[in-house]
C-alpha cells in the first residue's frame, strides 16, 4: 500500500473516531469503555494525545533530532488522568487539534524522510512510515473502545486483517501461540497452522479481531471451549 494509500486509511480513521466521540453527550463521557479501569474520557485522552506523541516520533525522522513518545510510561499514565480530567469541549477539542497536528507533520514531511528509523514507546525500532499504520490501528480500535455503537464490523477488512496479524504476531514472539488456529468461514487461517490437534476458534473476520484483541461480545467457536479466552495481547 502507497503512503498515500495508508494516509487516506488513517484519515478515514480518524474521522471514524471523532464521530464516535462527538455522538457521546457530556454525560456519556464520565461511562464506562470497553477497557477496564478506563472511562471514555480516558481512551479519548489517550487517543488525543497518542497523536502528539507519535507526532513527536515524526519530528525525530525530520530534524534527527531524537524525540521519543514519552519521558517514561509513569508520564504517558499522568497525562492521561489529566486530560480524562478536562472539560468535556477541551476533550474534543484535544482530539480534533492533536489529529490535525499529526495529519499535518505527515503531509509535510519530505519524502527522502520517510525511511527514517524511530523508537516506538514499546521499544521496537521501525522506519517512520510505520506510524501511520500505528496510529490506524489506534483510532479504530479506540472507537470500538469508546463502547457506543460502533464495532469491530465497522472496521475496514484490510485493516482488521492486519490488526489480527499483529496480534497473534504478538502471541507466536511470547511463545503463547502454540496449537492454537484462527479460523473464519471466508478461508482466513491464523497462528499454528502445523498442529495435529489444534485448538480451533472460528469466527467470521470482525469477530475473530474483536476476540483475539480482547474485547467482549465476541461471536466466536470453539473446538473446546463455549467461550474459550484469548491471551493478552498488549
């Protein structure tokens, strides 16, 4: 997929996001989301200012000039409590300017920039081009997260294949995706593949992300289990 390509995919996103957030009243805000512990107001904090951060990781591949996400996992935490702790328009607010902000750092960047190699907060090393696709997963995850209406069916099919990917990429480098497949009727097989005796999950595209990324409500099969849960993912 061209940069370009991926630009439009997170834009669309990101667009996705905001509606959510905006289709939330005053009220709303102080419910509950699909992450425990965390309240819409705090995915839409962490949504915002995840934007500055990797905005930050964009400006490291444009000067040289090492920038990374967070001073430390203790500061990301403590800005998001303060900002969870806004005025409801000042959320929304942080959210739609922190998106702009990032969406303009991408455009802008030259294009002889764009292998240049930034530190994500989780340590790995990849080339900028890389945070567009950690900002898509981002935004439309955290809509599902803001746990109104919207759903992993929502998701385009590109992107919840990619997101799937990821996270039993995640499990197979922890060593936790041993005989375990992820099977959907459109012909989708992930994890073991070699197994004899596998365990099964089955589910169509949209149900098997929204379980492997752990969230509830999944409409999922097992060859084991009624309700069989998945390992963490991050």
């Amino acid at each position: 997929m061209s940069t370009d390509d991926m630009l439009k995919t997170v834009r669309h996103g990101t667009a996705f996001f905001d509606g959510e957030l905006n289709g939330l009243s005053d009220a709303e805000l102080d419910g509950p989301s699909l992450l425990p512990g965390w309240s819409r107001r705090h995915v839409a904090a962490h949504v915002g200012y995840n934007a500055l951060a990797i905005a930050r990781l964009v400006s490291w591949a444009e000067t040289g000039v090492e920038t990374p996400m967070y001073a430390s996992c203790e500061a990301r935490n403590e800005e998001i409590d303060s900002g969870a702790a806004f005025e409801p328009d000042g959320l929304r607010k942080l959210c739609l300017h922190s998106g702009m902000l990032l969406d303009s750092a991408w455009t802008n960047l030259p294009g002889e920039n764009w292998a240049g190699v930034v530190q994500t907060a989780q340590g790995r090393v990849v080339p900028v081009s890389e945070t567009i696709w950690i900002r898509t997963r981002e935004v439309w995850v955290h809509a599902v997260d803001l746990n109104t209406t919207a759903d992993f069916s929502d998701v385009p099919g590109a992107v919840l294949e990619r997101i799937l990917g990821d996270v039993v990429e995640s499990w197979s480098v922890r060593g936790e995706i041993s005989g375990l497949r992820l099977e959907s009727p459109a012909g989708g097989v992930y994890g073991d593949q070699a197994a004899a005796y596998p365990h099964v999950v089955t589910g169509d595209l949209a149900a098997l992300t929204r379980w492997a990324c752990g969230r509830s409500g999944s409409a999922v099969t097992s060859n084991r289990h009624d309700s069989p849960t998945a390992p963490s993912w991050l």
